[in-house]
C-alpha cells in the first residue's frame, strides 16, 4: 500500500517537474519545431 502511495507521489513530482521545464523553455523552441514539420 505505502509502495503504491510512494509511486503515486514519485509520478506526481515527475509531472510537475516535465511541466516546469516546458514552462522554462523558450518560447520559440515549440514554434520552430511546428514550423518545421
């Protein structure tokens, strides 16, 4: 059970980091990328 918690709170932390990042990228990286497709 306390694994199961420990996973849920370790996914958790990992989303958010992902999100922080994205959030910290520039602008421009996404839009360069499309542009490119």
């Amino acid at each position: 059970m306390m694994l199961a918690v420990k996973y849920l709170i370790d996914e958790r932390s990992k989303q958010r980091k992902a999100r922080a990042a994205i959030a910290e990228a520039p602008v421009v990286a996404p839009s360069d990328a499309a542009g490119k497709a």
